[in-house]
C-alpha cells in the first residue's frame, strides 16, 4: 500500500487526538493568535468560562507532511478544522481525473467550512508542507455556537469570506489582475497573522497557482516575470518579496474591492 493511501486512512475524518487536548500557545483569555476563532474571544464578548468551553472542544492533530491528505471528498463529515502551521490545498477532480484547485489555507484558517451543509466532505484537502491542525467537532461547536454570539458571528463571517472570495476570482479579469490579487491576498492574509505582509515563501506549486486562478502555468510565470522587471516584486524559486506594494494593490482592487 502507499504512502499516501496509508495517510490517508489514518487521516479521513480528521482522527482524534486523546480528548481534550488543550492550545498550549493561547491562555485563560485568548486562544492562541494563529486560531481562526481569535477574533471571537474576549473582543466579541466571551468571557473566561465561555472561552474554556471552546477551548475544551479543540483536538490538536498532526503532523501530515507534504502529499498527505487530511480528508477525501465523499469522506464523513464530523468536524472543521483549523490550520495552526503550515498549509494545506483543497481541490476537487472532474471526471476525466483533472484537478480543479479550490483554494489553499494558511495558519488560523479554516478547512471543511464547505461541508457544513452535507454529510461528507465535498472536495480533498491536502497537505502542501508539513501541517499540523486543530480540531473542532462540527456537532459540538454549533451546539456551543447557538449559546454564544460571537462564536457564531465569526463562523458566519468566515463561510461569507469563502463565498465571497470563489465569486470574485470567477469574474473576467486579466492575468495580471488575477495574480495580483492573488499576491495581495496572501500578503494581507499573512499579516493577520503576524507574519510578514511582503516577504514569504509560496509553498504551492506555479501548476497549483495557475490552476487556481484558471491561467496557463506559462502565463502565470509569464506575468510574475513581467512584475520582477517592472520592480514590482522579486522572486527565487518559491521565495518572493513584494517591493511595489501599493503597485500590486492597485491592480488587484478591481478585485478584492479595497
């Protein structure tokens, strides 16, 4: 048997953890800063034993290294997952077998959001690098979520983010638009978190990238070529640092309508 199928049935479903397991990096006021439910802490109105009761739902799971899948599309659905480090790609696969790329998810964002209206897991998740996860069963968290406003104002913003974002790159932009934004995108996802808005490293492939925003992979290494002479930004390899962010944003406005 594979490797990757040997991950694969370890991970469908997202496997359990010993229950209970707590965040090490948060504290009795906050969770820790990469949680996709940091903004439904004590700013959204949750006090210290209502935060407990969402932390006591939290299963740390992991690693999966790079190849792995944490779910299968047609796997059970039981639980959202948020990722604490690492990234992880979600894409579906037609019926000829071609890969169509949903989206990629960095640290404090949520995978399975799209299931929450099945049973089962509508697309695959896999791991770009190494990822390790935090677990939330779904049965449980919007029981919880219906006692606690915040807890659920947040899961309703971050379902209407996924919407919003799959609605705005389906629309007729050029190229350079989509990858722009693209770039912006993960800029200002990253710097949520703490991380540097314009210097990272991209851990999906150009193949991945292209196929996401419905280019030709030439096309996208065409434009980024075209950015790094224009001094918008420079790229080796997979590490790219934006020298031109203003640049890049207003391409990308059209789009992410900031």
């Amino acid at each position: 048997m594979s490797t990757d199928t040997d991950a694969t049935l370890r991970a469908a479903s997202f496997p359990k953890t010993s229950p209970g397991t707590l965040s090490d990096d948060g504290d009795a006021l906050s969770f820790c800063t990469t949680c996709a439910f940091s903004n439904a802490c004590i700013s959204h109105g949750l006090d210290k034993d209502q935060l407990n009761e969402l932390h006591v739902l939290v299963e740390h799971i992991g690693p999966f290294h790079a190849g792995e899948h944490i779910f299968r599309d047609g796997d059970a659905f039981d639980a959202i997952a948020a990722v604490r480090s690492g990234s992880v790609k979600t894409y579906v696969l037609d019926r000829d077998g071609n890969e169509h790329v949903l989206g990629f998810h960095l640290p404090g964002e949520l995978i399975g959001l799209n299931a929450i209206d099945g049973d089962h897991y509508p697309c695959n998740a896999v791991a770009l690098d190494t990822v390790s996860l935090c677990r939330f069963s779904f049965p449980k968290i919007s029981i919880l979520a219906a006692k606690l406003p915040g807890l659920q104002r947040q899961l309703f913003r971050l379902l209407s983010r996924d919407i919003g974002k799959a609605a705005l790159m389906a629309g007729d932009w050029t190229a350079e638009q989509r990858i722009a934004a693209f770039l912006v995108g993960m800029s200002r996802r990253l710097s949520e978190r703490g991380y540097s808005p314009t210097r990272f490293q991209l851990s999906m492939a150009r193949t991945d990238i292209a196929n996401y925003l419905r280019l030709a992979p030439e096309t996208v290494s065409r434009a980024l070529r075209k950015f790094q002479e224009e001094g918008v930004l420079h790229v080796d390899r997979r590490n790219l640092e934006i020298l031109d962010l203003t640049k890049l944003e207003t391409l990308a406005n059209p789009i992410l309508r900031t």
